[in-house]
C-alpha cells in the first residue's frame, strides 16, 4: 500500500479531532484507537431533528410574499436599497434541521472498569511499545498495532454493520459503554451485548438562535435510532458488532419507520454480522469497496528531497478528500453534509446540514474528474427530492414555475429562505446552481450526449422556468434576476448604507447564462428547439449581460460599478464561478479580470474558500499561485494564537472549525491543476505548481469521459494513457501539453498509450 493511501499515528485520539473517520456511506465511526478502551463516535447519515412538516406553521403565506416582493422591488428601484432588504426578510420565516449525532461507543478490555476518554497508551509502557494505528484509505480499515496483536476496525458495506475485532487473552474482561446526547427510551443490556433506542430532538432551532435549551425534544415526529451490540470471543479473539438503523423512511418522507421494523432489523444485521465471523467480514468487506475508490490515485514525491514530505501530504489529502466523499454518500441517502458523516454535538457548527450556496456544490466538485459515482448518485436523488419541495416554494414565495431553494436545506426537503440575514438568506438561485452541477458530473461520464440531454433537458426546463419568471426589466435593455445578492457579502451605498440586496448579481449572470445555454444546447440536440421554455431561453440569453468588467478592471460583483465594499478580501468568491467551476472559453480581457478580482481579495481565507481559489489560480494557469494556496491550506490549522484555516491533527480541514467542503474541494482543485478539459481539449499539466512537480496519476478524468493516466518528471511528461470509459467519449480528442498539442483517435474503450517524446507534448 503506498504511503499516500494510508494515514499514520504513533499514539491514540485524545479528542475528536485526532480521531480517524470510517463510514460506508450511512454508517460512519470515528476511530479513536486505544487497544485498551476503543471509542468509536457514532453518526448515521439519516438521523436528523424535525421532520418535512416541522417547520411548516411558520413559512411565509403566497398571500403575503406578494406584497413584500412588489413593495421591495419598487423600494429598490426608487434607490430605497436598505429599506426595500429589510422588507425581504420576511420572505423567510423558518430554519432547515440539523444532522444529529448517534452516540459514543467504548468497547474497554481489562477488569471492565471505566477509563478516562484521554487515557493514551504511553509510548514508555513495554505492553504497548510498538504501537501504531493506521487508517487504509483504499480499503477502509483502521488498524492499530501493538505487541499483543492487531485491533482491526471497519464499517462494512456488504453486511451494514460496524465491526472491531482485538487479541483476548485468556482471562481478561471486557465492558460495552453507549452514551449519547440523545434522549435515551430504552435499554436492554446482557451477556450477548447490548441494545439502546435513541430519539433525536423534534425541531432543531438554528445555532445562532441560543444553545441547547433551545431544542425541542418532543416524543411525537421526532426520529428515533436502535444501536445493537453484539459480542463474541473466540480463538483468543474478541469480536464486536454494531448495527444502526433508524426510522428513516426516505428522502423527504416522515421518519416514522414502525419501531419494531427498526429494532428487528438492526438486531438481525448485528447477529448475521457476528455469525460471519472476523475473516469472513473481512473478507466481505474488502470485496464490495465503495464505488470507484480504487479507480483513481494519485502519487506526488516532490521536486527535491526538501519538499518530498509536503508533497506526500498532498498525496494524501488527494486521497482522504476520496476516501471522505465515498464514505459519506450513498445514493438514495443524504449526501455528504457540511461535516460529511462525522457530527459530534447536537448543534454542530451551522446545523451540519446543507449549505447550497456553494459549500453542497463543493462537496461534489470532484465527484465527475475524480470519479466518486456513489457522490454523484447520492447528489442526483437529493436534488430529485428538492425539486418537488421546491415547486411549491417557488410557486408560493415568487408567483413563478418550476422550483427553487434558498441557502440552507436538509433531507425533508426544506427549499424556503431561512429566518435571518438577507445577505445569505435571501437568495433564490440554489436550483440553478443545483442543476449547472449535475450538468458537470454527466459531462464526465462518457454518456452518448443524446442521451445525458434526454435525461438532463427536464431538470433544466424546470430551473431555466423559475430562473425566467425571477428576471425584471434591468438597464439598457438587460434582464436582471430580483432579489439578489452576491452570497454572504455585502456593499456600501452611496449614502453610507451596509446592503448586501442588489439586482443580476455577478454570480446570478453566469449561472443564468450557463444553465440557460446547456438547456438551449439540448433542446436543439434533440431535436426540440422550439419547447416553450427552451425558445424563451434562447431569447433571454440576448438580453442577460456577460460578466462585466468595473473601472477598476475587476469583475462586477453586484449591479453598480464602484461600490463601496464592507470586506474587500471576503471568503465567498461567487461571482468569478465562471472561471470556476464554470466550463466556458474565456476572452483574455475576462481571465485579466479574474486575476485582478482574485489578487485583491487576497490568499487568506477559510478552508473551503482556499480549496475554490486553487481551483481558480489553477484555472488561469497561475502555478505560483497554486503553490502559495497550497501551503495555506496544508498548514497546521491550531496555533498558539487560536485557530486559523488549515489542517487539523487527524487532517480535517478548518474552516475554523471543522467543515468538509475544504477536504473534498481540495481533491477538484489538485485535478484541475492536473487536467482541464472545458476548452474543448484535454489539458495536461497546466498548473503545475512546484510541490506538483514530480508524480503520477491514474483514473482522473477529462471532458467527456475520458480516463488519464501520467507520469511526469520535473514538469516534463514521460508517461500518458487514455482510455474512453463510454461510447460518448470514442472518437478523436486534441490533447495539449504546453505549447505543443496532437490528435489522439479513441476508437473503443481501449486505453491508447501515448509516447509524449514522440508526440511532442512537453510543458
């Protein structure tokens, strides 16, 4: 197993961020690695608080989202901007719910006694002297090792279970501990093991609205969860199984699974789970890996001996973004939330639901070129499962068609502006945004492009119909969406005033000329250019202005040029999205102004927001950008001074605090500096920052779904494979390198080994 696949440490978690995450896309554990008391933080992707209805009594009526939306608009237009933002608040009135945690489960070997949570293994003590765990990315197995034996950890896929088997002395004695911060309604516990029902809160009341009092924690509507523990000790072995199942009846359906289904079946999954035995579930396990894990690796050893180690730990971070994903998303299930599937606290830092305004579509950046399927399909059900909550928004808060959703949303399908500031909540493109992803992930694929559209084009008509009805009459002739904001930042007026309201926002026009150019592309594809909805699209696309470039040679991000800006160096760079993660040909005066809107907001930023401007230096081929990001984002995120974006000890990226997104958001942008394929070529090497130098790549995959594999040396290419993964990818491909580009013919589904000497693809 190579280095960059597997995470080492010579001791035990003391705290949750050392701890190590599995998961098998429901299921995850966080391993904290004691061979005397394993700990294991429990979470399913399913148990949330409140239900789809929960919130209901408080959505803002159509009766009255008609005046405030009328009343605003004509507020603004009059240059009332303040005043007409203040008037849109009441267009959100409720929250989305949050992602719970299951429990803490300790499994204590010795006389059976409790132990503290931190209690380590010394490196001094002769029984533990070689201690040290290890987590396998590729497999998913997290193994400690000591001079009694091995401690093996997974979640299985095949058999839905947790699994930890550890050497048992004769004589020795063991202990099951379950705690959760939910309310406990039962408890069974005997020589066997161990069986506790769990009910989570009934609404869960946003973070910024107070602490846990704030909770409801009503028995009626709320989810409830069965943990079952299951024991055996065999051959000097001690095996341990641990089945969750909740009342988890769908995406946007009612969690109200009879209890006695619930219970019967996490009881047969742990009791089948331990019948199989240590090897056999480990065999299981490595034989149904989750889907395209072992497709794609990366290996970096850095140009020089000095910067082999950050190089390796860029590997790895490739690697562990890959592992996160995968391990968070199964489809028909949530996908990977803002903490993925790892959630300690009842109120986890904003809910750990869904961000929609980028952080959602960051997480499955690398689904489509980093081929993660179980991403992809898990995204797909969601928005499925939005769209129909979303048609009744859309319909109820904006008098429109087809659907939308707001900044935040959850697995019952909440699509309204939450209650709160208009700068994040009141922005209605989250469909837009939705779909333009989608469309990303099957450009990927190698699909037949009839085909992606045939299945793509009603998903589109509905968000370009929404998207149409939210236009206004805006200047010189232009069509602007109303309301609008840039997401998260905001603007001065020129009476002083702090507004974030504006109208055709930045980030607006792309996604409108994106969304709306792929449905009209597809109507034409098949045939059907003269559909209502794409013939309207067509039309408005003359009228919806390009990115636009200030007097000051920056992006526009709001409606007037010159603006006076709260945050000049704001983590949310929304309106450059064309550059990326948008797939369009560029102008140079457009790339110029990315790069000035770039340089003045600055390289500081939260995780995530470091992952984005990567992707974004590495789309203007900026490799000494890349290279300063880079060694932001792999820095250690605590300092004596407090806590700053970068890595934490178990290599969870800060925000602060934790958040997934700059985990996975990493993994897109690493593969953007390797391949780029939206200028209708292939692309290698094109930001090639130092600590890149020197690596290999396997499975990565370029527009339209084609698969590269490369060597290169000290910035040159020595190796090069391409293989078409669909009949939508066979056919001829320019592939470029530099300067220097050639044809290569895809015939079949066949890799094609490219010799670059000979073809002269050299940086």
């Amino acid at each position: 197993m190579s280095s960059s696949m597997t995470i080492r440490r010579p001791r035990p978690a003391s705290r949750w961020l050392e701890a190590l995450p599995l998961g098998n896309g429901r299921i995850g554990a966080m391993v904290w690695g004691d061979p005397r008391r394993a700990r294991f933080s429990l979470n399913d992707s399913t148990l949330w608080s409140g239900t789809p209805t929960t919130t209901q009594r408080w959505l803002t009526s159509a009766e009255d989202a008609a005046p405030i939306r009328e009343r605003a608009r004509e507020l603004f237009e009059a240059g009332e901007i303040a005043q007409a933002q203040t008037l849109l608040e009441g267009l959100g009135a409720a929250w989305s719910q949050a992602y719970q945690p299951v429990g803490e489960l300790v499994v204590t070997l010795g006389e059976g006694t409790e132990t503290s949570p931190a209690s380590a293994v010394s490196s001094a003590d002769p029984s533990t002297a070689d201690y040290e765990r290890t987590l396998d990315l590729a497999r998913g197995e997290h193994v400690v090792r000591t001079d009694d034996g091995e401690h093996l950890t997974l979640v299985s896929t095949a058999d839905e279970v947790l699994v930890h088997a550890a050497p048992y002395a004769p004589g020795t004695r063991f202990a099951l501990e379950l705690t959760s911060p939910l309310v406990e309604e039962q408890r069974t516990a005997d020589a066997d093991g161990l069986t506790v029902v769990l009910r989570a809160p009934s609404d869960g009341v946003p973070t910024r609205h107070g602490d846990m009092a704030e909770l409801a924690w009503e028995s009626d509507g709320a989810s409830r969860v069965a943990v079952v523990v299951r024991t055996l000790v065999q051959d000097e072995r001690l095996l341990v199984t641990c089945a969750i199942v909740t009342t988890w009846q769908g995406l946007g359906q009612q969690p109200d699974r009879p209890l006695a289904e619930v219970l019967a079946e996490a009881t047969e999954q742990a009791e089948s789970a331990l019948a199989r035995g240590e090897q056999e579930l480990r065999r299981r396990h490595r034989e149904a890996p989750l889907p395209g894990l072992a497709d794609v690796a990366l290996e970096l050893t850095g140009a020089d001996p000095s910067s082999t180690a950050k190089a390796e730990l860029l590997s790895t971070m490739f690697a562990f973004g890959r592992h996160l994903l995968a391990s968070a998303s199964r489809p028909g299930l949530p996908p990977a939330n803002l903490q993925g599937l790892w959630n300690e606290k009842v109120l986890a830092p904003w809910n750990s639901n869904y961000t929609v305004n980028i952080n959602l579509e960051m997480n499955h950046w690398a689904a489509g070129i980093a081929h993660v399927p179980g991403a992809a399909g898990a995204l797909e059900g969601y928005v499925a499962m939005l769209r129909e909550s979303g048609r009744e928004t859309a319909r109820r808060l904006y008098g429109a068609r087809g659907w939308t959703v707001h900044h935040n949303s959850d697995p019952w399908g909440y699509t309204d502006p939450v209650e709160g500031d208009p700068k994040w909540a009141t922005w209605p493109m989250g469909g837009l945004w939705l779909e333009r992803e989608l469309d990303s992930i099957a450009s990927f694929s190698g699909e037949d492009p009839a085909v992606i559209a045939e299945r793509r084009l009603p998903a589109l008509r509905e968000a370009a119909a929404f998207a149409l009805d939210l236009l206004h009459d805006g200047p010189h002739g232009t069509l602007v969406t109303f309301p609008s904001t840039s997401p998260e930042n905001e603007w001065i007026t020129a009476g002083g005033e702090v507004v974030s309201l504006t109208e055709g926002s930045g980030m607006d026009r792309w996604l409108l000329r994106e969304v709306l150019e792929s449905l009209v592309a597809k109507a034409q594809l098949l045939g059907r250019a003269d559909d209502d909805v794409a013939a309207r699209a067509a039309a408005a696309l003359e009228r919806i202005p390009e990115p636009r470039i200030g007097t000051d040679g920056r992006i526009l991000e709001w409606h007037l040029d010159g603006v006076g800006e709260v945050e000049p160096t704001h983590r949310h760079v929304s309106h450059l999205g064309f550059e990326y993660p948008g797939a369009q040909h560029l102008a140079p005066e457009l790339s110029e102004a990315v790069v000035r809107s770039m340089e003045a907001r600055g390289d500081e930023a939260t995780g995530w927001s470091l992952a984005w401007k990567t992707s974004l230096w590495a789309r203007l081929h900026r490799p000494d950008k890349v290279q300063d990001l880079l060694q932001l984002f792999l820095r250690p995120a605590e300092t004596a001074d407090g806590e700053r974006s970068g890595l934490y000890p178990n290599l969870f990226s800060a925000h602060p605090p934790f958040q997934i997104d700059g985990n996975i958001g990493i993994v897109a942008a690493i593969a953007e500096c390797l391949v780029q394929s939206h200028r209708g070529e292939i692309e290698l090497l094109p930001a090639l920052a130092p600590i890149l130098s020197t690596g290999t790549v396997r499975g990565l995959r370029a527009r339209p779904g084609i698969e590269v594999d490369m060597t290169w040396e000290n910035g040159t290419l020595t190796a090069l494979s391409l293989r078409a993964v669909g009949p939508g990818a066979v056919g001829t491909h320019r592939v470029r390198c530099g300067r220097q580009s050639i044809e290569v013919e895809l015939s079949d589904q066949s890799p094609v080994e490219v010799d670059p000497a000979l073809a002269g693809l050299r940086p």
